[in-house]
C-alpha cells in the first residue's frame, strides 16, 4: 500500500489546514490509511513546542513589527543552514519514522522540514522523494526553496514567480494551488449566497481571530449598525461570544455568533463578504469560496503577501479600523452589489478548489505508475 508522510507544524492554521485537506485528498485517491498527518515539531518536544507557539503568537500579536524584524533577519541569513543543533530532536524523530515506518514519499507544508530530511539523508539515513506545499503567497521566506526537494507546489503564478526569480527550475514549480477541503470543489455552482442584484440582502461573516486587533469592536458595530445578516465566529473566546450574543438580541436582522467552528467553509460559500486578517487558510479558503475579503488585519511578512495578492487582482480591499470596515462593506453592496460583484469576478481565475486532489494525483503519479491524467501546469518563467 502507498504510504504518504505529510509534515506539518502549528505556527500559523495555514500548515495544519494544508496538510488536512492534502491528506484526505490522497486517502480519496489511493485509499484511506494513504497518508499521515505527523507534527514532528510537537511530537519530538510538546513543552518547548507549546511555549514556542506561545511565543509566536505574542510577538505577531502584541509586537508585529519585532516579529516583522526577526523574519526578514531569518530570510536573509543561514541561521538555519549553520546550526546543525537546531531541531535535533525533532530531527531524530523524524528519521525515525522514516526508518521504521517508510513513506513512499514525503510532503511538508512548513518549510524548516525540507532541512531536517536533507540533513538526514546528507548522515546517511534514508533519502525519500520530498516536495514542499507553499502555504503562502508571493511575500514567501526563502526558507520554503533553500533546501532542494522534487518539486514545490504554489497557490498561484504570483507566488511562482517567487521562486522561478530565485532560480528555482521552472520543472520543479507547480502552479496547482492551496490544498482546502473537498467541499469547495464539490460543491461548486451548488451553494452560493443570494444575488444581490435581485435585491437580496449582503451577508457578512466576520472572524474573529486571538489578537485581532479592533475585532469585537468591528463585530459591535457589524451587529448594531447594519441590517445586513451578520455571523461573527469568534474561536474558543467564550467571553466575546457571550457579549456579542446579547447585542446580536437587541437586533431585529437576523445574527448568528458561534464559538469555534468546523464550518468556516460552509460559512465563506453562503455569504457575500469575509472580514478577517490575511491569514493564509482563511485567505486561500475565501478565495476558493469566491467570498471577497475585507482584510482587517495583516501580520508583518507573511500575511503581507496574502493580501498583497487580493490587491493586485482587485478581488478584496484592506480595512484596518472598524470606520474602514463599514464604509468599505457599504461601498461593496452599493447599487446592488456592482462593487462586490466585481471582486467576485476577479476571485474566480485564482481559486483552485481542486488543489488538494491535484498535489496528490501528481505526487503518487511520480512514486507509482505513470498516469494517463494531463500533465500537471508547470510554471513559466515570468517576462515581467
């Protein structure tokens, strides 16, 4: 049977979303038990792991622009390259599974993984094909190409652009898209929201992230200053889910206000906006969902480019105070929508539902048998 090893980290929900909707995708492929989902990172040392995490998330919260400075450090020196003491265990853990339990092939959608198996391999361990799963967009840290593998996959030609600039070979890049549930795809043309040029009335999702900054106020105003039908997702904030529930009573519109939430994709193909910060899974989810995205906050490096793409293909509009939140909304359902329209429009030739399925069909043609399906798009290198 073929075994797929798929690593993953928790620094961010973009990682984790990917390597989900890829392993499902090649346990629907090759059958189930196909793939394995392993987080080394919090498997080799779950105490240091949490408190990185923990780490990691106050600086992108509470000092963006610390954060900001250590990334661009990272991406321009050999930090990593040069401390072969780094992620020793995690390091040991891994060539262990790769020892006792032998994948066929190996994909990683956090980019320090793509080091460890080269450093296993470059110690004599085993040398198992290994591509990596690109999980953000064109403002990509060069830790995602320094270490070689059998190919990348990117979410779109902007991001491929990236790497082709770096002097990655053109064979190598695969523009196939982010990896996200099977239900974008399947249920394509089926759920929709209402059209707004038939009168009907916007509904707005708003989600609410941990440190997101003005978000409850956004979500009050959301709730008691528009009639539009408004779902506020706030995660595991049981404090804000209760207060904004006894706003959401006072209105007569209806409003619904969930905690955390398996729907999130469900919710981005009902309604007609998304207001959230540019995080990778919600932004590449939107984008799959055709739901134009109202950006309220963006993390400094990675989630810059995240919305830098939204931007450039005029599909989505950045908002940073809740005042920005509401007039951009009141502008996008204007004359029945023709704003919103338009950035739905321009959502469509990005989204790539079928991404996940995609990655897999040509990471198993490359272990296995050749497969009769149409070659997988191959990056061209950019005249720009």
């Amino acid at each position: 049977m073929t075994k797929i090893l798929i690593l993953t980290a928790g620094f961010g929900e973009g990682h984790n979303a990917a390597a989900r909707a890829l392993a499902a995708a090649f346990d629907a492929t090759a059958g189930p038990g196909t793939a394995e989902v392993v987080d080394v990172f919090a498997r080799a040392a779950p105490r240091f792991n949490a408190l990185a995490r923990h780490s990691y998330l106050a600086l992108i919260n509470r000092t963006p622009q610390l954060w900001n400075r250590i990334y661009h450090w990272v991406d321009r020196s050999d930090f990593v390259e040069k401390r072969y003491g780094l992620f020793r265990s995690e390091q040991r853990l891994l060539a262990q599974l790769l020892l006792h339990e032998p994948p066929d092939a190996v994909c990683s959608t956090f980019p320090i993984c793509a080091f460890l198996l080269n450093r296993i391999a470059g110690a004599g361990g085993p040398v198992v094909p290994h591509y990596n799963i690109v999980t953000d967009s064109i403002s990509i840290h060069s830790l995602w190409w320094r270490a070689p593998c059998q190919g990348w996959f990117l979410p779109n030609q902007d991001s491929a652009d990236v790497l082709l600039k770096a002097g990655i070979d053109p064979l190598l890049v695969h523009i196939l898209g982010f990896p996200v549930q099977a239900l974008f795809s399947e249920q394509a043309g089926r759920i929709a929201p209402p059209d707004l040029g038939t009168g009907a009335t916007p509904r707005v999702l708003h989600i609410i992230n941990s440190g997101t900054l003005h978000a409850p106020e956004t979500a009050r105003r959301l709730l008691t200053e528009t009639d539009w039908e408004i779902t506020c997702a706030v995660g595991r904030d049981e404090r804000l889910r209760q207060q904004l529930t006894d706003v959401a009573a006072t209105r007569k519109a209806p409003a619904t206000i969930l905690g955390w939430t398996r729907e999130i994709p469900r919710l981005l193909m009902t309604h007609h906006a998304v207001v959230s910060k540019a995080g990778g899974a919600t932004t590449q989810e939107a984008i799959a969902a055709h739901c134009p995205m109202i950006v309220s906050q963006v993390v400094p490096g990675q989630e810059e480019g995240n919305y830098e793409l939204l931007r450039r293909h005029g599909a989505g509009v950045r908002a940073d105070t809740p005042d920005v939140v509401l007039s951009e909304l009141r502008r996008a359902f204007a004359d029945r929508g023709r704003v919103w329209r338009d950035w739905r429009s321009a959502l469509v030739p990005l989204a790539r539902p079928e991404a996940a399925s995609d990655i897999a069909r040509h990471v198993l043609a490359a272990i296995g048998p050749p497969s009769t399906d149409t070659a997988p798009e191959t990056a061209q290198r950019s005249t720009a």
